[in-house]
C-alpha cells in the first residue's frame, strides 16, 4: 500500500453527480481560487458565461478584504441561496456546463468527497448532505467492503485532512499510538462490523464500543495491533434502539455545541418526542442496512480518528451521527406527519451530514466525543 492509492467504499465507488442542485442551493460560501476567479470573470465579461436570469442585477463576485486564505473572490447566491450559476430548470452548474470542470472552483470539484490523505494513500468517503450519496445508502447490488482504485476516484489532489509524514498516526487512547497497519485494521474491521448483514445500527454499535474497549487494553511488546483486532470477538453484542428519543437529543445538542453561533439554527424540539415513538421507532428496524452503511461512511476515511483521543472517540462520534439520524427522523416525520419512509430517511441523513459535515467544526465535534476516553 503506498501513497499514490485511492480507497473509498463499493457503494460509494461509482459515485457520480446527478445534478439535484443541492449543494447549488445550500446557500453556502464557495471561495474562488486566483486563477479561476480570473478564468470565470473574463468569461463573464466576454459573455461566455452569464449568471441564471433572476441574478442578472447581481455581481457574480463577491471581492472583499476578509477572504478566506487562498481565496480571490466568493460565489454571489440568490436571496434564495442559490449560486447565481444555477441553471434552475436543468438544475446544472453553467460553469460546468459551459465552461467545464478545470473552472470550478476547488469546492465544487471536490463536493461531497471528503478525503484523508496519509502515508497509507488517500481515503474518500462522501457527505451525505448530496442527495444523490444519500441514495447510495439503499443500494444493495454489491457487498460492503473497501476498494482500492475506485473508478470514480481516479489519483487526485482531492480536498481534505493532509497528515504529513511529521504528524502522528491516530491514537489507540490518550497514552497510546496506534502504528499505521493497526490503524488500518481497525478501520477495516469497523466497515466489516457495518457489514454483516442484519444487524441493528444500534446493535452494530455496541459491538464496536466493547472492541474498542478490549483493544485499548493491547500494550506493544507483545501481538501487534493487527494480530490484537483479528483477535476481538466474533459475536455481536445484542441493542435495541432507544424506547425514547431523549438521548439521542442529548448528543444532538452536543453536537450543535460545535457549531458556530453564526451558523446554528433556531432550537426546534417542539415534538420530536412524540414523533419517535409514533412515526419512527416502530419503523427504524426495516432500515437497518442503509443505516449501517450510513455508519460505515462515517467509520471509514474518518477524521475523527486524527483529531481525536482514541478508538473511543471514534465510536463516540458515530454513535452521535446515528442519534442525529434519530432527531432528524422524528423531526421530517413529525413534519410529515406520516411514519419513517425511504424518502424521509434520505433528509434525515442529509441533515444528520450537513451539521457534522458543513456546519460543525471537525474539531470540537472530537474534542467532545473524546471524553469517551475517560
């Protein structure tokens, strides 16, 4: 394994964009890099590329002092949120369609792979905020596992966390590294945990928690890492999901915590209770493959691990990326007014991600679940 590799998981292998406008609509800042700002501007006023109609009255640039590093310039949204280079009806980017991918600014290329690049190569998950990886939680044409070489990952400056060769690997508890291979392993068997096939999110869970008990327990001079995580525990600990959504609001609240004030949304519990027990607990068990997936996406090409006090941490923070699937449900169900579907678990996945992903800071989310370690 060398550091040209690219891995990603098989249901996200495939991955291509299916023009839902999402992430062109988020409202989100997209910074522009120098040599694109000037590409696009030049193209604007050589008419090549113009923004969608209702933003014709509107600089498609925004030029101020306080940029982000690296950035000359800032998309222009709609007062709707959209970029001003949507295509509404055909929901494509113009600048891609007009102009091709090389004028993209780098957060347009790069949405939704989330990338970890280390010694051991490049590891891709996908934020599931995008409708489109969101779907690709349901699909069950092809096992669970992760692939090198993915076809719709070709070598590439993906966006990401960058590990240096000066950085430490991730580790095992406060006082103990893991060494790379053992890191490795234990990411494998977390994506195979998420695989075996009928189990519950929760159950999947537990499971993972009583490893990464047993294997902060391993002290070098002995079994190496890898031989210590072929050795956990083949059986599964039995869990059912929570008779009431008051935990999983808990971690939800913990969560927000790491959001930046101006950037978290207006506190919205009115109901939620009552819409888990009525709508959502009853139906959670029918869609325990796609939430085991969703846990998989999060366990693999992790940050976590990285910015995070241990094995613990990690489980931590996908116990809390499940709890916020819990809240979101209760919360689309409630508004819905009608049980947990497959549509209506796609948005409670895609609003679990755009807080962990868009809106928390990566950080503070593992400095919080690394009391876990405690």
């Amino acid at each position: 394994m060398g550091s040209s590799d690219v891995f990603a998981l098989t249901i996200h292998a495939d991955y291509r964009c299916q023009n839902s406008g999402a992430c062109c609509s988020a409202d989100w800042d997209v910074p522009v890099e120098l040599p694109v700002y000037r590409t696009l501007r030049e193209a604007v006023a050589s008419q090549h590329l113009s923004p969608q109609p209702s933003a014709a009255h509107l600089n498609p640039f925004i030029v101020e002092p306080d940029l982000p590093d690296g950035a000359a310039a800032i998309l222009q949204t709609t007062e709707t949120g959209e970029c001003v280079f949507l295509d509404r009806e055909a929901k494509l980017c113009r600048v891609h369609r007009d102009l091709g991918e090389p004028a993209l600014p780098a957060t347009c290329r790069h949405f939704p792979r989330l990338a970890v690049h280390d010694r051991r190569g490049t590891f891709v998950t996908l934020s599931h905020f995008c409708p489109t990886a969101a779907s690709m939680l349901f699909r069950e044409d092809l096992p669970l596992e992760i692939l090198s070489a993915p076809p719709a990952f070709p070598l590439a400056d993906y966006e990401g966390l960058d590990v240096t060769d000066e950085d430490l690997p991730p580790l095992l508890a406060p006082a103990m590294l893991m060494d790379l291979p053992g890191y490795s392993a234990w990411e494998r068997h977390m994506v195979a945990r998420c695989a075996e096939v009928g189990h519950l999110p929760e159950s999947v869970l537990a499971t993972l928690g009583r490893d990464a008990q047993m294997l902060r327990a391993w002290k070098p001079g002995g079994p190496t890492l890898v031989d210590a995580v072929a050795a956990l525990p083949v059986e599964f600990v039995d869990a059912d999901p929570p008779a009431t959504l008051e935990p999983s609001l808990s971690m939800f609240e913990v969560a927000m915590g790491a959001v930046p004030d101006e950037w978290r949304p207006e506190a919205d519990r009115a109901g939620l209770d009552e819409a888990f027990s009525d709508y959502v607990r009853s139906a959670w068990p029918s869609f325990r493959a796609p939430l085991d997936r969703y846990l998989a996406g999060k366990a693999f090409a992790s940050w976590t691990a990285y910015q995070g006090r241990g094995v613990a941490t990690i489980v931590g923070g996908l116990e809390a990326a499940l709890a916020l699937v819990r809240v979101e449900a209760a919360r689309q169900c409630r508004n819905a007014a009608r049980s947990l579907d497959a549509r209506l678990l796609v948005e409670a996945i895609r609003r679990a991600d755009f807080i962990l992903n868009h809106l928390a800071v990566g950080e503070d989310l593992a400095d919080a679940w690394s009391a876990l370690e405690h």
